[in-house]
C-alpha cells in the first residue's frame, strides 16, 4: 500500500517531468522557427568576453565568434576556413587538440598569440563529436581567460621568433624556419640534420604542417631504436605466414603514412640491406612488403634527421652515395644549443612558463648565480638538456626564486669551473704545488715544473695569430715564467695555503700581486690570463681573441660587448 508521502512526491516528479517536457517543445518551436545556427549565433554573442569557434572533421576553422574577435585579434575573414593550428598559432596543440583524440576537455591551460604578438593565457574547454565509427565529425571549443595571477616574467626581445613552439632569436635557426616555410608545401624531401636535442623532429613536423599533407597522418620512427629484421616489417609490413609469429598480415608505415609524412630519425643508423629498399621507395614511390610478391603504391613525403654525416659515412661504405642524394635534396641544418647561446635565456623562461602554469611551483626569478651558470654551460644535450634542468629545479627546489643550488650535479662549481665552455686551468706560479681537492684523485701535491701549459692559456705570439705583435703585449705576457704551468684543479696550495677553486658566486685569486679590489669578472679573467687588470683595451681584445681561438662571438663575450660593439673597437685599434 503506498503512503501518502509516497503519492505526493510521485506526483511532484510527474508534474515534473511534464513542464520539462513543455519546456523541451518550446524550444524545440523556437529552433525550429529560427533556426539552430541561428540560436548558436545569439548563445556566443551573449558572451562577448569569451572566444567560441567551431572546427569540421578536418580540423578547419568554421565559425569564429565576436569575441574570439575581441580575444585574439582575428577578424573571422581571417582565420574561417584555416586549419585550427594556423588560426590558432597554438604551439601546445601541436601534438593533438584534446577533443579529437579524448572527445572533450575542460579548463585546459594553453597560450595563443594576440593579433599584435602578445602572448595570452587562456584556458580552453571543448566538446568533439563523432559518427557511430568513432570518426570525428568537428568540434566545439570555448576559449576563455586564464583569471591566475599574472608574472612578470622578462620581456622576449624583439628580434625572437617562435616557429611552431621552437623560439629562437638565432639567425641561423631563422634561416632554417625559412626554409622550411618554402619548402613545406612541396614534397621534397628533405634531410634535418643536428645534435640530439636540437628539435628535429619538431622541424619534421613543421614541415608536415606547413604542407598539403597537414590532413593526413604524420608518422615517426627511430631507424636506431630497432633490429634490421623488426624495422624492415615496423616499415614495409608483412603478409601473413612471411615469418614464424606472422599470423596476419601487417601494414607498415609506408602505407599508413600514404598521403601523409614519414620521419625516419638516426638515418644513418639504417642497416644495408635496408636502403636500397628505400631507395626504391623514394625513387618509384612502390614498395614490396616483407614476403609479398605484389608492389603496392604509395605517395608518402619522406623526411629524414640524423647527427652524423651521410658524406663521411659513404665515404667509409657504410651508407649508399645514391640514397644519401636522394634524402638531401633539401638540407637543413640546426645549430647546437652551445652555438646560439642567445636561446638559453629566452627557452629557459619558456620552460619556467610552461611548468608555472602546472600549479606546483611558482618561479618568478632566476638567481645571478644559476643563470651565470647555465649560460656558461656547454649544453651537449642541447634544447632537451635544458628542458629537464627546469624539470628537475621544479622538482628539487621550492619558493619563487630558481636558485643556483637547484642546477643537476653537473653544475657544481666543485667539478671545475667553465668559461665559454671550457675548463679553466689556474695558473701557478714558480715553486707552487697544485692539489686537487675532489674524490677523483687523493691529495697529491703535484709539482709544477712537470705540468705542460695549454695552448688556450699561453699568452699570445705572433706566429699563432697575425693580428697580435709584441709590441702590443705587456712584458708579463711577453715573458711568461718557464714555470707557471696549469693543472684542471679544484683547489690550489700555495706557500702552504689552500685554496679552492672559486664557485660562480666569488672568485678567490691565489696569487694576487695587489692589495686592491677587482670586480668579480677581472678577478676571473685574472686566472685565465695574468695581468689582465693592467692592460690597455686594445691589449685586452688581443688576448680575448687569443682565449677565444679567434671566436668572435666568444671574445666578445669575454669583454662584455656586443658583437656589434667589438667589431668597431677592433676596427677602431685596427686589429
């Protein structure tokens, strides 16, 4: 028997359900009367602080609102029928937008570009649709502004450009933007090569994006990272029954990849037997899977990386002189982190940007002391190096300020100091003994008469560089003492006394020859090269292009100028 309790709120729910159902056909009638794109257009007008956009199936923009207007900068004419990427100029969707590849996100944080270059902080909420196959059909997405606290973060320089996420104010990296700006809507092939780190595969990609291809899939693989046999199936495909544990056929990235892009990296890691196969690929656009007799076509772009030289490798006749031709229609090259060491600063911010917007840790400043090193650093492992030297001061450290005790291991001034680059060798003068003061060695005092002196820290003579005479040196460079060798040490005993070697935080000079007080940088330049403090400034470019090995952009380092600077002071003293 039911309650009277029970009938009341029985019949509540009924009532209802019932205005719920009144409500659903009046706006039903009003869609139907005006129209559902009519009802979207008055819904993202009634919103003008927040940017609505809608993309189709093949990620091209078609509807732009007022206030993605407003927002960004972009009239609608400008970005309606562009692909989402370009519109948006979005480097973090590079490796996938959200709604295509999980069917929504919400609250995403991401950075877009103003119309003007500004950077803002945004954060994008979307919704994907798709057929009964589980094929996306397009998207709507909402962008809106990120309301957290705003840093102040360095200004980027004028001269910086970012090229599809890779930021650069490095004019050959520029060159390299430039041609893959020409290049990418052709289908050349193309062959990236640089250092481990440098961003190749972003380059590959950019070179995917700025193609026909854009809509079509983009497939990578690492010819290093497998054995000849696997990499010949993982590439060509197989039949079924081609090898034992073949039990079905297998399609390859050649032709998953048809109509798209196909990076293959660590080229010159391809095995023999395997090049003449793709040589055949690159040349006829056909290929044979693993025990297949039939050819199957293919119109794949191919784009190939490696850090080593194709030209040295055919000349050893451990890579084809035909396929090497082939891969290097279009070279381009990417400087070493080290080369262009006008990046560090710049990729290092947008590193600390990226992983402030995480919520975890908030830096705001950089101490002296950690940017001096990590300036000074060589970076072999280039841009990705970098990127986790933040990873881990996000980790290790705590508070606003990156703090130069929250650098890896490899940063501690106890393992050497580094100058441009290179270890510094103190020099020790006559009768002195150097000890070095780490675990590497024990304590031995080694003495000085045996230890030869680099040629990096000899001073200057007029046979090794034309432009340096006598005359222009003082007489201590001149006649440097038969005794004064140098030893990499991090500490020195002189007279009984030790020293350490001094951090990026002091420097400590062992032998001083006045009572007076040097700036952090002459009492370093005073244990590269002695007698720094009393030189003319003529005398002192001389001995920076000496250290320098003729470097320019290093001797300049060294007097603290500009590159522009210093050419006029050389041709000011004519040097």
């Amino acid at each position: 028997m039911v309650s009277k309790s029970e009938a009341k709120s029985t019949h509540r729910v009924e009532v209802m359900d019932s205005e719920l159902s009144r409500f659903g056909q009046a706006l039903r009638r009003i869609l139907g009367t005006f129209g559902a794109e009519e009802a979207f257009h008055v819904l993202s007008d009634l919103l003008p602080e927040v940017g609505v956009f809608v993309v189709d199936a093949e990620r091209r923009v078609c509807y732009w609102s007022k206030g993605a207007e407003k927002l960004l900068g972009f009239q609608a004419e400008q970005v309606m029928g562009q692909d989402c990427l370009r519109a948006n100029r979005c480097a973090s969707c590079v490796s996938g937008c959200g709604i295509a590849e999980k069917g929504w996100v919400e609250g995403s944080p991401l950075t877009l570009y103003h119309s003007d270059g500004r950077p803002i902080a945004l954060r994008k909420s979307g919704r994907g649709f798709f057929d009964g196959g589980g094929r996306f059909l397009g998207g709507v997405e909402i962008l809106f502004p990120d309301r957290q606290p705003v840093q102040d973060y360095p200004p980027i320089p004028p001269d910086t450009v970012n090229f599809h996420g890779l930021w650069s104010r490095s004019p050959a990296m520029h060159q390299a933007f430039e041609i893959v700006r020409n290049v990418g809507p052709t289908d050349t092939t193309v062959l990236v090569r640089g250092d481990s780190g440098t961003g190749k595969e972003i380059i590959a990609r950019a070179l995917h994006e700025e193609s026909h291809r854009v809509h079509r899939q983009f497939l990578a693989v690492n010819c290093a990272a497998l054995t000849p046999t696997l990499l010949e199936s993982e590439l060509f495909g197989h039949i079924k029954g081609a090898f034992t544990g073949a039990v079905r056929d297998h399609a390859g990235l050649f032709a998953q990849a048809d109509g798209g892009t196909l990076f293959l990296d660590e080229i010159a890691e391809l095995p023999l037997s395997l090049q003449a196969k793709l040589l055949r690929v690159l040349q006829e656009q056909t290929f044979v899977p693993v025990g297949g007799v039939v050819p199957v076509k293919v119109d794949v772009r191919i784009v190939a990386a490696t850090h080593r030289s194709l030209r040295h490798l055919v000349q050893v006749g451990a890579f084809r002189e035909d396929l090497m031709y082939r891969l290097r229609v279009v070279p381009i090259y990417l400087p070493p982190l080290r080369e262009r060491r006008e990046d560090i600063e710049l990729l290092l911010w947008q590193f600390i940007k990226k992983r402030n917007q995480q919520g975890r840790r908030t830096i705001t400043s950089i101490s002296p002391e950690a940017m001096r090193a990590m300036l000074n650093h060589d970076w072999p492992g280039n841009v990705r190096e970098l990127q986790n030297v933040v990873d881990y001061a996000f980790a290790v450290g705590r508070g606003e300020e990156f703090l130069y005790a929250e650098l890896p291991p490899e940063f501690d001034a106890a393992r050497g100091l580094a100058v441009m680059g290179r270890s510094v060798h103190l020099p020790l003068p006559a009768g002195a003994h150097a000890v070095l003061v780490s675990d590497e060695m024990p304590h031995t005092p080694v003495s000085s008469a045996s230890l030869p002196l680099p040629n990096a820290l000899r001073p200057p003579s007029s046979s090794s560089n034309p432009h340096l005479s006598n005359s222009s040196l003082p007489p201590r460079l001149l006649s440097p003492p038969a005794s004064s060798p140098s030893f990499p040490i991090s500490g020195v005993s002189v007279g009984g006394r030790l020293f350490s070697m001094p951090s990026t935080t002091e420097s400590v000079c062992a032998f001083p020859s006045e009572h007076r007080t040097f700036s952090t940088e002459e009492r370093r330049m005073e244990m590269i090269w002695p007698g720094w403090e009393g030189m003319e400034e003529k005398e002192r470019i001389v001995a920076a292009l000496e250290i320098a090995e003729g470097h320019l952009e290093r001797a300049a380092e060294i007097m603290g100028m500009s590159r522009t600077t210093f050419w006029r002071k050389r041709r000011k003293y004519g040097l």
